[in-house]
C-alpha cells in the first residue's frame, strides 16, 4: 500500500500520468464518484441535494497551481460565479467555499497580493449572501503564506478560515498561535507527502496528533472542523465538544466535514445524532490532481478504478 500510495502521489505531479489517466474512456464514470459534476450548475444541483438532506457544504472549484494573472483572474471568476449560483439557488446562506491560493496566483511574481485580493473580492461577494470561505492548506512550502494571508483577511472578513494538517510537525504551535482569534479552523491529516525533516511519516503518529490537535482545538476559542472519515477521531471531537460545551444541531460551535462521495453512511450516522456535518464538493474539468490524491490516500480505491474498467 505505502509503496502504490507513492507513486500515486508522483503520478498526481506527472504530466505523462495526467495524460494517460485523462484520456482512459471510463475514468470520468469512477471519476463521478469524487467529482460530481463539470459545471457551476451541476455543483449547485449537488449541493442543494446534500442541503435537503440535512448536511451543509464547502464548494471547491477544481484547479491548482494557475501559471499566469490570467489563469488566477479567472479562478477568480468562476468562484464569484459560484457564489451568484448558490445564492440565486437560495442555498448560499450557510453555505461555504473552498479555496487554493495558489489558484488565485499565490506561486506569480508579487503573488501574496495577487492571491490575497482575489480572494478578498470573494469574500465580499461571500459575505454579501451569508456564506464563508475556508483557504485549504496545499504542501507545506505554503503553510506560512496561506497562514498570513488568512490572518490579513480576517481583518476584514472575520469568516475567513485555515486548514491545518496534523501530520506536519508545526502544527501544534499553530494551534496555539491561532488560540485567542476565535478562527474558523479546519483539521485535517494531510493529503500530501512531506519530507521527514518538517512532517511525521508514521500513519500512526499521524493519528495520535490528530487527537491531540482535537483536544487542542476544542479548547481553544477557535471554531472547530473537523474534518476526517475515521470514526475513531469524529468520537473523540463528539466527545470533546461535550465537554466544552460546544452544543449539537444549529447552534452547535463546531462541525465535522468529509470529502463528496468517501463515506456517505458515516456523514448521514453524523446527520442523524444532530451534528453539523459539512460535505466538501469539489468540481470543474480540472479534477486530476484532486482525483490522484483521493486514491493516493486510499489505495483501495484504485482497485475500485479497476474494477470499474473490467466491468465496461
Ligand atoms: P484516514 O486516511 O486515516 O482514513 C480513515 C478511513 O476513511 C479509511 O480507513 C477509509 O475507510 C476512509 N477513507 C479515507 N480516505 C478515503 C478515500 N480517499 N477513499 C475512500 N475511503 C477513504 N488535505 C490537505 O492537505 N489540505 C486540505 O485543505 C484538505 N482539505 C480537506 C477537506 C475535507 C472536508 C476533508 C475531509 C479532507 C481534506 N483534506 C485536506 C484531506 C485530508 O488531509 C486527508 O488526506 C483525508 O481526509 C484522508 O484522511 P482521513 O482523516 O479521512 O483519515
């Protein structure tokens, strides 16, 4: 597993994978199963699906690492789009979206200004129609920049949140910077692979800082995501917000999230005790790196892609 996890994680970088996964006939139908749609309209569809059933969403417009103002001009774009979708929709109220900066031109020459008032501009559409946004954590070259450009957002658009990954070992002392700023944190383990010299290695060690960050988090002032589909953990947070009296249903002062399509039966177990249970949906043409790290993850889940392609 840890070896086809590694190659998985070179191929979502390789030009020449992208090219064969890309072109392979049946790779959109078992692609659907992470990505459910192309367009603004199919991820409105989706999301006002998952809203009727008692789960709230972060919408992730599919794209990364944009090679010019252009590019990051017109991620700007689509996701001012999706928030004028949503809102016509009636569904943008409550409602979240999730972004790369590096989409938004965070890597171009003058870039943390470039990124930092692409995604000020969607914050104002955002908070025009009662929605937040959430930054997410890409590898850790970037954890700092992501971290003070949330941080200079917040100034003005307090809803603003950061991903934190609890398989870099800096991360506690994140936690405890952000205690005090009553921030919108998500916790997550990490989707990308790391040099020992800055991130833990271990799966195990991996989760045990997740616990740890749980419990951090919880008492913290921050606003809790907790964002996982290992049960083992989401029993720690239900437990954990009990006893910080964080509250269940409408009121509740945090959330648990995961990924669209990974574990359906666990969000709606999460639904029906009356927690606040947020799917992330991601779509967009761009889908191959996403979709790379998902099986990379999981390395289940290619024999799933298989089995998919023996059955055409
Ligand atoms: P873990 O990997 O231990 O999996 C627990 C169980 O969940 C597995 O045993 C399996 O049953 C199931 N599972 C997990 N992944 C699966 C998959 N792909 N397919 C099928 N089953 C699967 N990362 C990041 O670096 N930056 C970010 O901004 C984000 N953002 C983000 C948002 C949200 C809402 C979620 C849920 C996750 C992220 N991630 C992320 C990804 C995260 O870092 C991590 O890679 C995955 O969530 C997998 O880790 P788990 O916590 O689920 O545990």
């Amino acid at each position: 597993d840890e070896a086809l996890s590694q190659t998985l994680n070179r191929a979502s970088r390789s030009v020449r994978a992208r090219r064969a996964v890309e072109s392979f006939p049946l790779t959109r139908k078992v692609v659907d199963r992470f990505v459910p749609g192309e367009t603004t309209a199919d991820a409105v569809a989706a999301a006002r699906r998952l809203v009727d059933t008692g789960r709230e969403v972060t919408i992730d417009v599919l794209g990364e690492d944009v090679l010019d103002l252009d590019g990051a001009r017109g991620m700007r774009d689509a996701y001012l789009s999706l928030v004028a979708a949503l809102a016509e929709a009636g569904c943008a109220a409550g409602s979240d979206v999730s972004l790369k900066l590096s989409a938004m031109g965070q890597a171009l020459p003058g870039g943390t200004t470039i990124a930092t008032d692409h995604a000020a501009e969607i914050a104002e559409a955002a908070q025009a129609h009662g929605c937040t946004v959430t930054l997410d954590m890409e590898d850790h070259t970037l954890v700092d920049s992501t971290l003070e450009i949330g941080a200079a957002l917040r100034a003005s658009y307090p809803f603003v949140g950061n991903v934190l990954q609890t398989n870099l070992r800096r991360t506690p002392g994140d936690i405890a910077d952000l205690d005090g700023t009553g921030a919108r944190i998500r916790l997550v383990k990490g989707a990308y692979r790391e040099p020992e010299s800055v991130a833990l290695q271990r799966k195990a060690e991996v989760d045990h800082a997740y616990e740890r960050a749980i419990d951090a988090l919880m008492a913290s002032d921050c606003y809790p995501m907790i964002a996982t589909h290992d049960p083992t953990m989401l029993d720690r947070a239900v437990e954990r917000a009990r006893e910080a009296g964080r509250d269940t249903g409408e009121t509740a002062r945090w959330e648990a999230q995961m990924l669209f399509g990974v574990r359906p039966e666990l969000e709606q177990r999460m639904v029906d005790a009356g927690h606040r249970m947020r799917v992330y949906l991601p779509f967009g043409t761009d889908w191959y790196g996403y979709f790379m790290r998902r099986l990379a993850e999981r390395p289940a889940n290619v024999a799933f892609f298989l089995r998919a392609l023996a059955h055409r």
